[in-house]
C-alpha cells in the first residue's frame, strides 16, 4: 500500500518550484510526448491547406476523446460532424439528483489526477472549479476507516493506522523502486528527460509485459519476506485511491504507468459533475477560430444535437469513406475519427473489414475490459462531520472494506469541505464503488436491493449510524458492463498484450499504410496506454486531430511539433 502522500488541499493544481525540477505529469513512458506544452504553444496545433477548410470530418462518439478531436478540428477551421448512439460525454456520465443543485454522481471517471494536465488544459478553458476529491487517508479527507477481516482502524492520518499497514507501504516502494525502477523514473519525469524516459522503460517492458500485476508483488524480495497477510491487506487496501486486488490478473504494466506518472494521487472532483467537461466542450466557442464566424461552437455546427447512432463504415468507390446512420442517411467523409468502445466495430458497427489490418482486428478483439459498478445516495446533510462525544471520532468515515461495498466514498455539497455552506445542505454518498468479480456480485440486483444490501454492509462496520435516516429521493446506480454502447468500465490490459496496445495507439501514424486502410483514425482512453483516465482520451484524441491534418494535407504549426511529427523519436517499443 501506499500511503497518499503530498495530496494537495488547494482548488489549483501544484506547480513546478522555482529552478527546480517539475511536477510528475502523465508523461506515459511508452510515448512521452509533453500533450501539455503542445496545447499551450501560441502558435497552435497546425493548419490545413486553403481549399480544405471547412471539409466535414466525421467524429464517432461524443465522449471527452471525440469533443476534443472535434473541438480542436473546428478550430483548424474543419467541419467535424458528430455522431453519438446516447448523451454527450460517454463515461463522463454525471446523473443529477432532482431539486438539488449540484448534487450529482458522477458514474463513470470521477476523480481527476493533477498530473493530468493535458485534460486540465481543457477545464481551465471552459473555466470549470475543481476540489480535492476525498481518496482515503488524503489530506483533505476528515477520516478514513479501513475495515479488513471484521476489524475495523479509524485513521485521521496515516499515523494513526497499526503498524502493519505501513509495513505494507514501505514494502509497495520497496518493489517499485527495486523492481521498476521508480524513484529513476519519475526523477526523469520531472526533468522531462524524454531519452531517460524511454530508456527505462524499453528495458521494462520487455521483461514485464508477461507479469502479472499480483505475480510482481509476490515475487518481490519485499513483500515475498511478509506473511501472506500483508499481501491480502494490500490487495484490500491498494495504494492512493483504494482496493487493487481486482487489478492483480491484469498486466503489471498498467500499473507502473499509473504509479510513474502520479496518477493515483493528487486527484480532484470537478464542480457540478464530471460531465460539465465534454458538455462544455460542445458549448464553448473558442476566440482563435479559423474559417468560422467569432461564435461558433460544435453545438451551433450542428444545430444544438448530434447526429444519431453510427451503424456502418464502410469505404466508397470514389475512395470517400461512408459513414451510415441508424435512420438510414449515409454521409462521405475524408476522415473519421472512431473514439466508441473498439468492440462497437465489430459487435455494433457494420464495419467494412478491409478497414483495419488483420493485426489491429487482433488487437481490438483481444482487448481486456474491467467491470464496473457505482451507487450513489443523495442525503439531507454531510452527517460525517459529526463527532461521536464519546470516542472523539467522526460518525462515518470514507471508508474501505473487504465487505461487497469495498468503497464507500463521502462527498461534501457546496464546492468541498472548507464551504460553510455545506455543512447543512444535501450532499451524496458513493455507497459502493467496485470493479471486476466484486463489480458483477450486483449486476443482477435492481437498485433497491442494491441499496439495502450495502446499506447492511455498512452497519456492520458502523452499527450506531442510521445512514438510511438520512437518505433522500430515490438512489443512483450503474453497471457499465450492462451499458450497450460501453460493455464495460475500461481496457485493462491482461499480461502479453502489449503488443496489441502498440498496435492501436500507433495506428494515428498512416503513412506506411496502404491506401485501403487510411483515413480511419481510432481515439479513445481505451487506445491509450492509460485506459480508465480522462488525460488518455484526451491525448488520443489530440493524436486522431494529427492524423487528420497530416491526411488531409497539412501539417502542425512552425515551432510546435504534433505527436506524429514526434512519433519516430517516442513511438512505443516494437517487441519481435
């Protein structure tokens, strides 16, 4: 486990000290190109050539991967037309609570790293606020109860918690450090030492790649000298964000990426929802258009919704690539960017198989997704503040348990816990937060059960609160595997699928390409090599956007290379 550590308690994300070496930023090792100073350059993301501008490039999906490519496609001064088969934001989901303001639940991505910054850049463009989100034993989190085998530790910091636990931290760095080459890692990162990066880790991913997540920790000299118990206890309890046992099968690479690049630490909530993003990117009309009018935004392009469901691809006789929808009107295109579930293509799309190499069939077809599930109760005050006379100690507490609720998350209303306004306004519960095996344990409950068997879940760990006294309205759940345009959380790589995940964020990279199979640009987190984090829908997206300009003839802005210009000094190892 390890234990969060330097979590901000500030709405502004940590900066660089003066002089010194930067902050950890999600510089993914296998393709460390700064996503984050290529937004920033003055100078912009390109342009295309005079008679392209404003040619029509459809963009399938209207998640945060495809805003962003259609986004940054307008403002290039191309026409992207968006299809969406439900609402805008894909697994940026956020359900509000009726007659509440600002009551929400974010169902799918809810808690951001600052390490993020390219998906930052996009928050602060559309102005949204940001609070610490409460992870366990964060700063900003008043207490946490960690429950393993009917044993409950109430912590206010991590001093608190029995020696045991952080026995299990310092065992976690151990193995990073002597097995990852950690603290190497993220000095490189701070640099921005791009060479370094790479060097570590192309001599990482060869020897890792056929690791399970779960054999790296066991073999570990540093944990393989504990009793198996500390094993369980880290699999319970995880490192910064919770339980990551339900990750143990799936490649340690994963991991390393989301450990190197501060990801599980540090995060924040977005204000008003998750969702607020993508739907702000749809809405905002940015000041250095090309081409369109000072006022345009996506929403006007389309005229205020998107197109509807996408149902075939296929390649036309002119060349044109055709884009069919579910009521029946098929549109030519130069380019399309496919940023839904890669599945979708073959199990949704009526997609032209000559499209893709066989390979990257291979590769989508073989993708691993991770179970899901979350619900959420809206309650009359954040009654978590309370403190217990008699013992001292808060009420409830975010709490994590090997019970079927695993974790259970406590968030304020208002804009945090330093608000005074929230002390007596409505604010939410995450009830149960799970993935994989545990997430399936309630795919076949409706929400009342659901609801009432964690409620009894947590009664066990807190038999003097009656949580339910305070519930309101009616709860909210999901089970993404349950979602027909999704059928699952996230991409979670299994040990030997490296190759795989090179193949598809490669793929934005047409040029050695034959003709047949150009044009189709895939985007989205799960193509990323961060699946499950919104910086990775972003930054393919960013890549989808090259691709599109280099197709269509033209090329990024003088100063400010793109990652296709990048690609052959950072492209992700090739294994034989």
């Amino acid at each position: 486990m390890t234990l969060p550590t330097g979590t901000s308690t500030e709405d502004e994300l940590p900066e660089a000290p003066a002089g010194g070496p930067g902050p950890l930023t999600m510089l993914v090792p296998d393709f460390p190109f700064p996503y984050d100073d290529y937004l920033a350059h003055p100078a912009g993301l390109g342009s295309v050539p005079q008679d392209r501008l404003g040619t029509e490039v459809a963009v399938v999906g209207a998640g945060m991967s495809g805003l962003v490519a259609a986004y940054e496609l307008m403002k290039l001064g191309l026409r992207p037309v968006v299809y969406e088969a439900g609402e805008i934001g894909g697994r940026l989901r956020s359900a509000a609570f009726p007659g509440v303001p600002g009551a929400v639940a974010d169902l799918g991505g809810m808690r951001f790293p600052a390490s993020g910054r390219a998906f930052f850049h996009y928050v602060d463009t559309l102005g949204l606020r940001t609070s610490p989100f409460p992870n366990p034993l964060a700063p900003q989190t008043p207490s946490t109860v960690i429950e393993l085998r009917n044993q409950a530790h109430y912590a206010e910091t991590a001093a608190d918690l029995p020696a045991e636990f952080g026995e299990v931290a310092a065992a976690w760095r151990r193995a990073l450090v002597e097995g990852a080459e950690l603290e190497a890692m993220q000095d490189a990162i701070r640099r921005r030492d791009l060479g370094t990066i790479k060097e570590i880790w192309n001599r990482t991913v060869p020897r890792l790649d056929e690791e399970t997540f779960y054999g790296f920790v066991a073999k570990s000299p540093a944990f393989s000298a504990l009793p198996y118990s500390y094993r369980e206890t880290f699999g319970q309890v995880g490192f910064g964000t919770g339980g990551w046992d339900t990750d143990f099968p799936n490649s340690v690479l994963e991991i390393l990426r989301v450990v190197h690049t501060d990801a599980d630490d540090q995060h924040h909530r977005i204000t008003g929802g998750a969702q607020g993003v993508p739907l702000g990117l749809w809405e905002h009309a940015p000041d250095d258009l090309v081409h369109w009018p000072a006022g345009t935004s996506l929403r006007s392009l389309h005229g205020g919704s998107p197109r509807s469901a996408v149902t075939r691809v296929r390649r036309g006789e002119d060349g044109r690539l055709r884009v069919l929808d579910r009521w029946g009107t098929e549109r030519p295109y130069e380019a399309v960017v496919v940023t839904c579930q890669s599945w979708l293509l073959s199990a949704g799309i009526d997609t032209e198989e000559s499209l893709f190499s066989h390979d990257l069939w291979m590769a989508m077809e073989r993708s691993h997704y991770m179970q899901s599930s979350k619900t959420f109760v809206l309650v009359d005050r954040p009654f978590w503040r309370d403190v217990d006379l008699a013992t001292g100690r808060r009420v409830m507490s975010t709490t994590l348990t090997d019970r079927m609720t695993r974790g259970t998350y406590l968030l304020d209303g208002g804009e945090g816990l330093d608000d005074p306004a929230a002390v007596d306004s409505p604010a939410v519960i995450c009830l149960s937060y799970t993935w994989n095996d545990d997430a399936l344990k309630w795919l076949a409950l409706d929400t009342d059960e659901r609801v009432r068997l964690m409620l009894h879940n947590l009664r066990q760990i807190y038999p003097d609160v009656d949580i339910a006294s305070h519930v309101l309205g009616e709860p909210i759940t999901v089970s993404w595997e349950r979602e027909p345009h999704f059928m699952g959380a996230f991409r979670g790589n299994l040990p030997g699928h490296y190759r795989y995940q090179q193949r598809l964020f490669s793929h934005f990279v047409q040029d050695d390409l034959p003709a047949h199979q150009r044009g189709v640009f895939l985007a989205g987190d799960d193509i990323s090599f961060t699946p499950g984090w919104a910086e990775g829908a972003v930054t393919t997206g960013l890549n989808a956007v090259w691709g599109v300009v280099h197709q269509l003839g033209g090329a990024s802005a003088p100063g400010n290379p793109g990652p296709g210009d990048r690609f052959a000094e950072l492209q992700p190892l090739r294994l034989p």
